[in-house]
C-alpha cells in the first residue's frame, strides 16, 4: 500500500465552471495580495478623511499589521477572546480611533460583528471590513462597511486580492501592474505541486522552495501592484456552489466526529456551522500542553493542519494563539479525506483522553 495522499498545505487548482460567477462590482480594484489591498485602504482613507490610527483585532495575522504600519497609521488592538458562541471581541466605544478593521473568523458569521460595524458607522469611525475568512458565508456587517477587502488565496489558488469601496470615489489606485516574479513563482510550485501529488513527478522540495520563495518577495514588496489578469479571469468561471457545498459537507463530517471524541482537550471554537456559513477551516481549541504533540502527530500522517496564527505578536488574543489549530475541509478533499483526518485525531485521543 502507497503513502497516504498529503492533505493540506497550500493550494495548487482552481474549482472550475462552465457558468459565469459574478466578479465583485465596479468600484472594486483588483490587487496582487490582501496585504496590497489593506495598504490601498489605508492610504484611501488618509487621502479622503486623513486618519491616523486605526483599531486592529489583537486575534490576527502579523501579516494584516505591516499594510497599515507601512501607510504611517498608529495602531491599537482590541481583544478577541475564547466564547461560548466562538468568539467575543472587547472593543470599547471610546477606543478613540479614527478607523476599525472587523473580520469573521474562519467562515463563521456572527451577529456581533454586524452590531460593531453598525456602531462604528454611527459614531463616524471608518469601518473597514476583512472579508477574507468569510468570503462564501452571508455577512449583514458588510452594509455597515465603507470599504471590504478580500483576498483568495486562503480559498484555493490564486494571486488576486480585492479592495472595495462602498461611498465615494478612490482616491487611491494600485500604480504598477502584477509581479510577475512572484505570480511566476507560484504559478510554478502550483503546477509542480499538481505534479507531483497527482502524478508522483518530481520533489516534494521543489514546490516547498517555490512557494517560500515567492511568500518572501511578497514579505519584501505586495505595494502598489495590481492583480495577475489571468488569476482574475478565473475568477470568472469559479464553481461557487461546488466550493460551498464541499466545504460544508466536510465540515459537518468534522462536527460529527468531533461530538464523539470524549476528551475534554478538545472541542470546536464554533458550537455549530450556521446554515449561511462556509467554513474556510474547522476551528478546534486544543489543550496547549498537546497541541504541539497533535500537530507532529498528524504531519507524520501526512495530514497538515495550520495553526492560527504561529507568529502572532499581539497579546489580546493569547488564549486563542495558545490553544487553536485549523481542522482541513476544503473543496479538494472528499468526505473519506476528512474521515481520515478525523480518525487519527480519535486515534491520538484515545491515549490522551
């Protein structure tokens, strides 16, 4: 018997159809990263309302910092904690910033989000809202938004990013077209990657190096470029409904096995998936004495489940950085994939209950 196909990791296809998918509308600029996009706002909103900090969620990726540091803004955190309901962001109506960046997590919608985004837009505070992890679920914070930004490469692969603004004109506008050494770099560990999951050509090595290489150009330079045109014309013929219907079966294959599994070191971060919900992961809060231990265990399994975020800086949100890890249920995978997944996460219990 072959080695188990890996499961996770980055993305290497697009899900295709042959009906069209509707793009977002025309006062979306389209850009190379989300990091482009969020520095694109930034900029925006000094040209428009002349800002000078902004509110950031302490639960974040470092990566969501840099954009806004880099346009000059001084930068405050509210905290995002553990809940019964998932999570509960403690963002106090004086914070006395001029803007908010607000976000769901994971896929999962929830009402306090809404309720943020509206009281923000009443008292006058630029809402901007990171529709990354929640592009396929139904969002209502997003009526309350003056500017949403996304991108797609957490959802399968892609070098598009988009900005939106909802009242007004920009002012501010992506000033060089695609790079191309980036967006070749990745084109080529992708297709590497294919190749060698699907086909079992060439070295594992050779795709990890291309898509390092790329994350590091990115690291060192995502202003200012507009998207790759082609990676936008996919956008195009995506299959919407396949995307959000995999997803959503996978996870609930997650939710079943996880409500078997007695061990109190672990449970989902969501009590539930709601029914307008795509998850883009699977939450889980795992003791942080074993969350190390799983992880090794899983990757010796081939399976690859990322932690949210590994190089966090942030304090606000230690509880979740501490204990999170990110349960596989992406479109690529089948039901058995995911029943695979979770068997060994049973497995491992077993003798950690």
């Amino acid at each position: 018997m072959g080695k188990p196909m890996e499961l996770g990791s980055e993305f290497w296809s697009v899900p295709q159809s042959d009906m069209a998918a509707a793009l977002p509308d025309t006062n979306t600029q389209f850009v190379l990263s989300g990091r482009t996009a969020l520095e694109l706002v930034a900029r925006d909103l000094i040209a428009e309302r002349k800002i000078r900090s902004v509110c950031l969620p302490a639960y974040c990726c470092d990566s969501m910092l840099f954009p806004f540091q880099r346009a000059g803004l001084e930068l405050r955190f509210y905290d995002v904690l553990p809940s019964a309901d998932g999570v509960r962001r403690v963002l106090p109506e004086n914070h006395g910033c001029d803007a908010v960046l607000l976000l769901d997590y994971f896929g999962f919608s929830q009402a306090e989000t809404a309720a943020l985004a509206e009281r923000g837009r009443d008292r006058g505070t630029a809402v901007i809202l990171d529709r990354v992890q929640s592009l396929y679920s139904e969002s209502e914070a997003e009526m309350y938004a003056d500017y949403t930004v996304t991108s797609w490469r957490k959802w399968f692969f892609s070098c598009a990013a988009a900005a939106a603004k909802h009242h007004g004109e920009w002012l501010v506008h992506p000033n060089k077209p695609a790079n191309e050494q980036y967006v070749s770099l990745r084109k080529e560990a992708a297709k590497n990657k294919a190749a060698n999951l699907e086909q079992g050509v060439g070295e594992k090595q050779a795709f990890l190096d291309g898509f390092a290489e790329a994350e590091e150009l990115l690291d060192a330079d995502f202003s200012d470029y507009a998207a790759d045109p082609e990676n936008v014309d996919a956008l195009r013929h995506l299959d919407i409904p396949f995307l959000r219907q995999r997803r959503r079966e996978n996870a609930a294959v997650i939710y079943e096995a996880l409500n078997t599994i007695d061990a109190p070191r672990i449970r989902p971060l969501f009590p539930q998936m709601g029914a307008a919900d795509t998850p883009l992961f699977v939450p889980v809060l795992v003791d942080p004495a074993l969350r190390a231990e799983l992880r090794r265990f899983l990757i010796q399994h081939q399976v690859y489940c990322p932690i949210h975020w590994p190089d966090a800086q942030t304090g606000g949100g230690a509880a979740l950085y501490a204990s999170e890890l990110s349960l596989l249920c992406d479109q690529r995978y089948t039901t058995t994939d995911v029943e695979r997944e979770m068997n060994l996460i049973k497995e491992f219990f077993k003798y950690h209950a």
